[in-house]
C-alpha cells in the first residue's frame, strides 16, 4: 500500500489530477515508475531534450503521510493533495498548488510558487524567484518569523522588515528569503 509519494520531475509541464488509480501518462517524455517501501516513485528521464507534457494521476480521496516534489525547469499544476508532510524543491521551475498538510516546506532556489495551503507549520526558503502564499484563514493568526537578505517579504502587501518575529498567532511561519520576493497573503 503506498504512503508517500517522490516525484523528481524535469523538462516539461506537469499535471497532478485525481483518477482511480496512480498512473503517468507523457506525449514524449520517458519516467522510471515504481514502488518501494510503500513509496511510489516518479522520476523524469533527465537526458531528455524536449519540451514534453505528462499528466500523473493519483488515486481519488489519497492521503499520504509524506509527499516530496523536486521539481527543475518544467511548470507543476497540482489538484488539492492531503497529507502529513509535503515538500517543493523547485529549481528554474513554476508551481501552483493547493495543499492539506501538517508541515509545509517551500524552497525555491529560482522559481515561482503560487501555494494555497491548510498547514501548522509552514517553511520557506526563498533564494531566487517569488513565493505567493495563501495560508488557511484562521481567527488567531500567524507566528511569523522571517529573515530576509535583499529580497523582500510582504504580509498582505505590507513589507516586513529585514528580521521579523511576532509572537501571535496559533500556527508556525517561517521565512528565509535572498534575493526573492516571499508574499504572505493571511
């Protein structure tokens, strides 16, 4: 029975959509597909050249306790997964998602991430590119704690200084961003 999912994806634009079962389906693109210890694994061909488009499919109402996407030149567009922990390693690559998960780990090192999230605990890691965050509405708020070199980090559209903490809120936030842009939209 699967628990998690490692998907290594490269070279292409990428689908995640629900189905009865788990499936990768390309136009051009080779993936070595396979379970172990209860993990199921995708991973690109990476001497690939072309440009290709591939859906992978997961079964319906899936939830898993880990799900890890790495994810370099290529865009991801991901259906609502649930799980324990969910990690994005995403290089030279655009991501949007929409997440159900206790942890939440964002790393951008050149990118774009547009995440609508229902998480405790949320890091980012933000070299190069911009991370658009869409946290759950709650009544109490946010722990924030950001640190942040030249890039920027705004919460709903206001600019946050180069170290912030606040020390309200009911769920964890935590930044670090370089050159980036890290908008926090609660």
């Amino acid at each position: 029975m699967v628990k998690s999912i490692s998907l290594t994806l490269s070279g292409g634009e990428f689908e995640i959509v629900y189905g009865t079962d788990f499936s990768v389906k390309s136009d051009c693109l080779d993936h070595l597909v396979y379970e172990k210890d209860d993990v199921w694994y995708v991973v690109s061909d990476p001497q690939h050249t072309k440009y290709a488009n591939t859906t992978i499919t997961i079964p319906y109402q899936s939830i898993f306790y880990t799900v890890l996407i790495n994810i370099t030149d290529g865009v991801l567009e991901m259906c609502k997964t649930s799980c324990e922990h969910i990690f994005f390693f995403i290089k030279n690559a655009t991501v949007e998602a929409d997440t159900v998960s206790q942890r939440l780990r964002i790393a951008v090192s050149h990118g774009n991430a547009r995440i609508r999230a229902k998480s405790s605990y949320i890091n980012i890691d933000c070299g190069y590119g911009t991370i658009d965050l869409h946290p759950e509405h709650i009544k109490n708020g946010y722990k924030i704690n950001s640190k942040c070199g030249i890039g920027t980090v705004t919460l709903n559209s206001a600019v946050l200084p180069k170290q912030y903490v606040s020390q309200e809120g009911e769920r964890q936030i935590e930044v670090i961003c370089g050159m980036g842009a890290v908008n926090i939209y609660t």
